[in-house]
C-alpha cells in the first residue's frame, strides 16, 4: 500500500490541490451570492426609508395630525416588506408604526444591521423645515405632552424591514455555481484517472519487460544447467560406478570400502542438488488438468511414508475429495518437497499433517508440522535460492515450490515459530467446472 502511494503520491497531491481550490472557488462564490442578495435588501431598505422619510414629511407639512399620519403610513406598509417605523428624539420614542420590538438598542447615530430575515436601518432626519402637526400629541406611556415636531437634529428615524429573499435568483445563481462545479470536478477525476492509467501502464511496460529480461535470463540459466548436467552427470556416473565396483571387491579393506561408501553418498548428494538446480532453472508450462486431491495425496503418502517412519514422524493426509486444475507433476512435486522440509525440521514423536480444503469458491492446500519452526529473521528469505533452515538442506526446495506456485497463479503464505512448528499455506488453487457444478 505504501509502495502504491509512493507511486502515485505527485497525481494525488495535484488532485487534492485541485479539490481544495475547487472548494475555496465555492465559498467565494456563495459568499458573493450572499453579498449580492444582501446588497439588494440593503438597496431596497434604504429606497423604502427615502420614500417614508418623503412622505412623513409631506404629511407633516400638510399639517396633519398624528393619528392621520399614522394611519397614512400604516395603510401604506400594510401589504409591504415594512414591519415597522419608529421616530426618536434624543433617545426618546415619539412616533411609532408597526410591529416594534419594545426595546432597540442602537450602537451608533447612524448604521444598519441585517439578520436572517430582517433588516434594521436607522439614520438621522433629514427633513426641511419645522413641520409641526397642530394638536398632535404622543402618546403619555412614550413622552409627555407636545407637538410632533419633525426636522429637529436630534432625531433618528428607525426602519424594519423584512428581508424578501429573492429564491429564483438564488436557485438560479446555485444552479450555475454548482455546475461549474460538478464539471470541475469531472474534470478532475478525470485527469487523476488518466494520469494514474499512464502511470500504471508504464509500470507494466516497465514490470513486462524486466519479466522479459528475467525469463530470458533463466532460459539461460536453463540452458547452461542442461549443460553443465550433461557434462558432470557423465564423470558423476563413473565416479560413481568404479567406486561401487571397488567396494564391492572382498578383498578391499574394510576401511577403504567404508571410505568408498562416503565417496558414493556424496556423488549422490552432488547428483540430487544438480538435479534440483535443473528443476529450479528449468522454465516449465503449466499443463493444468483436473486431478482428485484425495489421489495425489494419497500417492504422495504412500511414497514418503518409509521416511517418516524412519524417524519416527507420524504422517496425517487429511484431504477432501476434490477436483482441481493443476499440473499433474507439479503438485505433487509442491507437495514433496513441502513435506520433506517439514520431515526434516521435526523430530521423533512428531506429526505432519496435510490438508485439502475448500474455501469459497477456491481451495487451499495446507502442510503444518510441530517441528523446530523457522527463524524471523531467516523467514522473509526462505523461497530464495540456497536459503536453507538447517546444514544438510540445499535451499531450492521451497524455491522450486514458489516458482510451480507462481506459475499456477496460486499464493503461498508462511507462517512459523521457534520451536512450536510450521503451517505453509498454498491458496487460490481453481477447482475444475465439475467441482464447481456439484457445489
């Protein structure tokens, strides 16, 4: 995982920016809408306060009364955005339209304030004249007695209006912001997946031909291990041939004959690890074909029984009735030398079990011993080439086992501790189309 986001770290990181740019992009642009719709209440407040303001003083020079007025500016709010007029003077309410708030605290002469759905704009009367209104009194609960005097400096004229909110321009202006937007990030998406596309297909460009390179190079290999098999297996044979011929003479002494044997037991340890090196340079076609687990099993029991119970290890073939796709010499020479490993790695009195089992729609093959088990720091190398656990091993058996595996499209897992045994576990083995038609 961390390879894969080292790999494509510059594209996510592009993206990303891309993504958070796109994102601010948004917020300014709501945030303008909002400006926007705010500036076009507040033009509309102050429109509708300039028209008050006129008509306050029209009526006022016409010398009509308090309640007249009144009554004029509320048939006039009455079907409007207009919820209330309020007159001070000197921080006193002498006049008063429509649904006010009892207390309004205003922080400064002049200013305006907006809230979710009202704004509340308040300036100095700017009225010509004395206008006074004969007769006109307030009203005992605001301030005594007097004339509504309109035009002195002290006073403030107080505007609440609802803040209309114009849905059809904001749906539209959201509409065209959030396609902008979608299209933004289409086009982002887009680019990351190309990106990431050409990446990767450069990456298999450059993994085919290093697996070219690699393949060419063991067909090498294969050629010069078939070489070097037919030029040391030969001299191998004689060696080997004119010793036994001495050993066998009586008249050898017993001591040279002893001394023979170990001669031959070494050309046959040569002879098996080249024949191992072959195996394992030798780059072979899977030929799969449907074979019966419980068969092959059984077989390969029956050939390596005589070795464990030389030992004195007990060997336990557990495996179901399965078909499944594979190379009929290759699985049995994965299963070979996985118990040979686990036959070397345990001692008298212990067991090795085998296990063919289905799992899902797959099945998998597991050999666990209760043997000496596999070091840490010698477990991440066990499938290279002369890596061996113990002195007598060649290091090409598990080797040999990674490579059949691979070639199949199979997986292989380890999993060991010291002194408590092994558990290898190859997975993702097909079942053959009459398996899966009985399942």
């Amino acid at each position: 995982m961390r390879v894969a986001i080292r790999t494509y770290r510059i594209p996510i990181i592009v993206t990303a920016l891309m993504v958070i740019a796109l994102a601010f992009w948004a917020w300014q642009t709501w945030q303008s809408i909002i400006e926007r719709g705010q500036e076009r209440q507040r033009q509309h407040a102050i429109g509708v306060f300039e028209t008050i303001e006129g008509t306050i003083q029209v009526l006022g020079q016409n010398r009509l009364r308090r309640g007249q007025i009144e009554s004029v500016l509320e048939s006039i709010i009455r079907d409007s955005h207009v919820r209330f007029v309020i007159l001070e003077e000197d921080g006193r309410r002498i006049f008063q339209i429509g649904d006010a708030p009892d207390t309004l605290v205003l922080p400064s002469p002049e200013g305006e304030s907006y809230s979710k759905d009202r704004f509340i704009l308040w300036r100095k009367v700017r009225m010509k004249g004395d206008a006074g209104v004969e007769g006109a009194r307030v009203q005992p609960s605001m301030v005594g007695e007097s004339d509504l005097t309109l035009g002195k400096s002290g006073q403030v004229m107080i505007l609440g209006v609802e803040a209309p909110q114009d849905h059809g321009r904001y749906s539209r202006a959201l509409q065209s912001m959030f396609l902008t937007l979608i299209t933004g990030l289409l086009f982002v998406t887009a680019s990351l997946v190309a990106w990431i596309m050409v990446i990767r297909s450069r990456l298999l460009t450059e993994q085919l031909e290093t697996e070219r390179a690699h393949r060419a190079h063991l067909e090498e290999l294969g050629l010069a291990a078939a070489g070097l098999a037919h030029e040391t297996k030969n001299p191998l044979g004689i060696i080997y041939g004119i010793s036994q011929q001495i050993a066998d003479n009586p008249e050898e002494p017993k001591q040279s004959r002893v001394m023979l044997e170990h001669i031959m037991d070494e050309v046959d340890k040569a002879t098996a690890r080249l024949g191992n090196f072959m195996t394992f340079a030798r780059q072979r076609k899977v030929n799969a074909t449907s074979l019966d687990t419980r068969k092959v099993g059984a077989k390969v029991g029956e050939i390596l029984k005589p070795d464990f119970d030389a030992v004195g290890v007990k060997l336990e073939m557990s495996c179901a009735s399965l078909r499944i796709l594979a190379d009929e010499e290759m699985l049995p020479q994965i299963l070979v030398n996985l118990l040979l490993n686990s036959l070397h790695a345990s001692s008298a009195g212990g067991k090795v079990t085998v296990r063919m089992e289905r799992q899902g729609g797959r099945a998998a093959l597991k050999v666990e011993d209760q043997g000496s088990g596999i070091s840490p720091e010698l477990l991440p190398n066990i499938f290279k080439p002369y890596v061996a656990g113990n002195a007598d091993g060649h290091g090409l058996g598990l080797a040999i086992v990674k490579r059949f595996v691979e070639e199949h499209g199979w997986t292989i897992r380890v999993d060991s501790q010291l002194n408590r045994g092994t558990e290898v576990t190859v997975s993702g083995i097909g079942l053959s189309e009459a398996e899966e038609t009985e399942a």
